[in-house]
C-alpha cells in the first residue's frame, strides 16, 4: 500500500469541518464519448452491476458500451440546459444553498459537492478538503433512501479514498432520511403548491427509482423505505390511500425489478379511464435525466398515448427554501458534539486553543 503524501502541516493551526453533499454523478456533456466515459465508470461498479465480473466485463466492453452512450446521448441533449446538466446544476446549488443555511445557523462549516461518478469526483474533492485543513467530514448523500447502489456506494467511494491516507480526517456518514419531517413537509409543500396552480388531479403517483427485486430479499431496506416516505407524504396531504399510487421506473436488463413499474402503472390507470394524473419523483432530490425524460416525457407520453388526457410532472425539491432548510436541520442533527459553533466566545476559545497547542508542540521539538 503506498500511501498519499500529506500535505504541509503547521502547528497550532485551527482544524476545520466540511459538509460533504453526494449525488449520483452525470456525464460532462451529452455526447456518445463522454457518455461512454460516464457508463464505463457507473456499470462498472459491483455494486451497481451485481454480476459476476468474468460474466459482466465482456457484455459491457463488447456491446453496452457500443451501444448505448449515442442512445443515451440523445436523450442527456434533450434536457440538456445553459447551465449543464440538471443534476449537475441542482446538486451545485443545494452545496451553495446549504452552505448559507448552516452560516444562519451559526454553523461555521464548508460546504462541497461531489460526484460518485463523474465529476467533480469524491477523491478530487476529498483532496481539496483534505488541503484546507478540514479534519472533520459529515458525508451526506443526496438519497433519502438508503440503497446498497447508491448510499453504499458512496461510502464505498470515500473508503477508499481513505485507504490511500496516512492521516484520515474523521468521518460521519448520513445514511437516510427518508421519514425526516423536514422532508416529507418539504415534498407534501410541492405538492400543494402545484395543485394551487392547476387544482388537483385523481390520482397522484409516486415514482421510485427502480433496484433489483433480489436486493429486497438480500436485506436492502430501499424497498420499505420508499412505500414509507410514500405513506408519510399521504398522509400529510391528507389523501385517501385509494388516491395514491407508488411505482419504481429505470429498469435495466432482464431480471426482476421492484414492481409495480412506472410506464405500465400509467398505461393500465389511462386504459381504466384516469384522465388526469399528478407525477412525483421523491427520491430524486434535483430533476435529472430520470425525471425530466424517462417521467416528463417518455411516461407522459405513454399515458396520453394510453387514453390519459393530462399529465402533470410535479418537479422535484432543487432548490425549494423548505428543502434547504430540511437539508440543514438533517446536518446540524449529525454534526453534534463538533466544534462548530461560530459564536463570539467559541471562537475566541478556539483561537486561544490553538496557539496553546503550537506553542506545547514547538516546545516538545516539533518542525515548523
């Protein structure tokens, strides 16, 4: 193992915290070879892929990735905005948003945003961190559910950042919250401000990201996390259970996913006669390439296609104050017992502190 070398260190100076948001990741731009790159990174990861590498490699190597970055492509340049990607430009601004929050807190904390795949990546960003002093790191991963695919993975990915330090900062990790009140109050906000604009639909379907059936019965809770964000959002909207419907989209390959999928969920309730229908995705916490194309476009299309006649796709948190303020009460909750109040006598304490600690270290002989 050969480890990262340090960087420099001066004695007595203040160590510091950082609040360290992570999303999925997105390609650099909507074109096949950065979607190639974008693919190769995300399929290869065992936690997302859960085959057999000596059965997965050549299947991905040989045909995926010779196919599908242009399909992909296309549909990355149909959401594609003057800012980016989506995901890119909601997960920057929840990081700046946050940032802010925690300062009128009286939270002294940096705020960052990485990429599990893509950029800009964990590693990248750890080291950057690791740079400016900060010796404390809270994790929080932009998935209210927890999955091994997604909240594993970037833990996954810090670990092993970790594996290359001599001296690790010291870490927290946020692994859901997907029942927090400020949540389901943000999410339950959206959804009555929409039907303020356009009154209320028949129906109002969830829609989940999808995972493997098998990863329910291997123990992954993702499953009953999302049916219990669902019944919390009801609910607090105050609907009957018969008005609500939970689905998961985003199925790849051939096995059994999480059912009920989301495109045949909307096809069968236009055929049964729903004529209007209201769409959430609460699991996404900023519109993507899930959302703004596989629901807003291709499921609309398939309702009205089926006979529905409107279909409202419900945007997700972004930068909703509501959600920005639950962002912040989720992180003040886990970075208690931190040093990270910013008043007056905290810091004067800390100042002190600090050259009491260099003044020990260069006289027991250390190097400045």
């Amino acid at each position: 193992m050969t480890f990262q070398t340090e960087p420099a260190y001066r004695h007595g100076s203040a160590s510091s915290t950082a609040v360290l948001l992570v999303n999925l990741g997105t390609p650099d731009a909507p074109t096949a070879p950065a979607l190639r790159r974008y693919l190769a990174e995300f399929l290869s990861d065992p936690r997302v892929v859960e085959i057999p590498a000596l059965v997965w490699k050549p299947l991905l190597h040989g045909i995926i990735l010779q196919v599908r970055p242009a399909k992909s492509a296309a549909k990355y340049a149909s959401i594609w905005t003057p800012q980016g990607s989506p995901l890119a430009h909601w997960t920057q601004e929840q990081a700046r948003l946050l940032d802010q929050a925690l300062g009128a807190r009286g939270l002294g904390v940096t705020v960052r945003h990485a990429m599990r795949y893509g950029n800009p990546s964990v590693a990248s960003v750890l080291d950057d961190l690791k740079a400016g002093g900060v010796q404390r790191i809270l994790v929080l991963p932009l998935y209210p559910q927890y999955a091994a695919a997604t909240t594993a993975s970037a833990q996954d990915a810090v670990m092993a950042w970790s594996a290359r330090q001599r001296r690790m900062p010291e870490w927290r990790f946020v692994n859901h919250y997907h029942d927090h009140p400020g949540y389901i109050q943000a999410l339950a906000g959206k959804v009555r401000r929409h039907w303020a604009q356009t009154s209320r639909s028949q129906k109002l379907l969830l829609s989940f990201h999808g995972v493997p059936e098998r990863s329910l019965h291997l123990g992954d809770p993702y499953h009953c996390e999302c049916y219990k964000t669902a019944r919390l959002l009801r609910q607090a909207l105050d609907m009957p259970e018969s008005e609500v419907v939970v689905t998961f989209q985003s199925r790849f390959g051939k096995a059994k996913w999480l059912e009920p999928y989301t495109e045949p969920t909307l096809v069968r309730l236009a055929q049964e006669g729903c004529e209007r229908i209201d769409v959430m995705c609460p699991g996404f916490t900023g519109d993507c390439l899930e959302t703004l194309e596989e629901i807003a476009q291709e499921a609309q299309h398939a309702f009205l296609d089926a006979g529905g006649k409107t279909f409202h796709y419900i945007t997700c948190l972004n930068d909703e104050p509501a959600w920005v303020e639950a962002l912040a009460g989720i992180a003040e909750q886990h970075l208690q017992g931190w040093p990270v109040l910013t008043g007056l006598a905290d810091g004067s304490r800390a100042v002190a502190e600090s050259h009491t600690q260099r003044s020990l270290a260069l006289g027991l002989g250390a190097r400045d």
